[in-house]
C-alpha cells in the first residue's frame, strides 16, 4: 500500500543476507532428512529437530537482545541452525551408513565455491565499472547491462566448472552435445 520504501528494502535485504548463509544446510536437510524415513529410522530427524529448536531459542535470545541485531539475528539464527542441524545429520547419516564420499563431496564443493567466486568476481567489477547508475540510464540501457552480466557470468562459472572437471556440468555438457547432435 505504498508504505514499502528504500529503508525497508535495505531491512529486508540485511535480513535476506543472513538468510542465505545457511541456505546450501537447508537444502541438505531436504535431502537427509527423508533418507532417515526411507532407512526407517524417523526419530533421528525428529531428535535433531528437537535439539534445534533449543538452538534456535538461544540463538534468537543471543542474537536479539544480547547483540542487538534484531530481526537481522532472527535471520542469522534461523541459518546457524539450518548448518547445525545438517552437520548433525549428516554425522548421524554417517554412522548409520559408514560412508558418504565426505573427501570426493568437499573437493567438489570446493570447486564449485571457486567458481562461485569467480562470478562473484565479474558481477563486483561488472557493477563497478560496466552498468550505469540507476539514475543516471533509462530501463532498457540496465536492463540490457544486467543481461550482459548475467551472460558473461554464467559463461564464466560454467566455463571454470568445466575447466576444474566438476563431474555435474560435464555431464550437463555430454546431454546437450547429445541433443544438438555434435
């Protein structure tokens, strides 16, 4: 209604930044958790759960009041307990299991995060010295910058993935060459 202006947009994307800290653990809760259900031992997410929720009420506590970072430290607890609860799963995963390819899992995340921050590298320098200010061009003239820095940015993470031999997007490169036939 109107009441939405540039200071909330600098609160929600404060808040949004904490949030994302802990959004790879969340993705990885999705994947463990229904793994205990499928190996019938469902008190094991439930357990975590329950210890998490203890985490997250010191946490807010912490954050909240002690800090005082406000719903700033909401976000950040709501992340901080995504990673724990993923890190005890997957330990608990672990040892029910024996193995998960933990070195194999961490050298491709470390390839992954290089890449990550080589277009990190493009999106800085493209907003540094390619896009104009938002004042200062007309909607189409950012439109067309963002896009080119989308474009160069993908080329650029895909391309350093495929030079560091991440098995994901060498299999992504052999499924298209099959469909275009090359």
């Amino acid at each position: 209604h109107g009441r939405f202006d540039a200071a909330a947009t600098v609160q929600t994307a404060a808040a949004l930044r904490f949030y994302a800290v802990g959004l790879a653990a969340y993705a990885g809760i999705k994947v463990l958790a229904p793994a205990f259900y499928a190996l019938d031992k469902r008190h094991l997410p439930m357990i975590v759960s329950l210890v998490s929720i203890g985490v997250n009420f010191g946490l807010n506590w912490f954050f909240t009041f002690h800090l005082g970072l406000g719903h700033r430290g909401l976000a950040l607890s709501v992340s901080l307990v995504a990673i724990t609860n993923f890190l005890l799963l997957y330990v608990l995963m672990r040892r029910h299991t024996g193995r998960l390819e933990t070195v194999a899992m961490l050298v491709a995340l470390g390839k992954i995060s290089l890449a990550g921050a080589i277009l990190a590298a493009v999106c800085f320098l493209s907003t540094r010295y390619f896009m104009a200010a938002p004042t200062q061009a007309s909607n189409w003239i950012l439109i067309l910058q963002m896009l080119v820095t989308i474009g160069v940015g993908a080329l650029v993470f895909f391309g350093t993935a495929l030079l560091l031999r991440v098995p994901e997007v060498q299999d992504v490169v052999v499924i298209a060459r099959r469909k275009l036939k090359m």
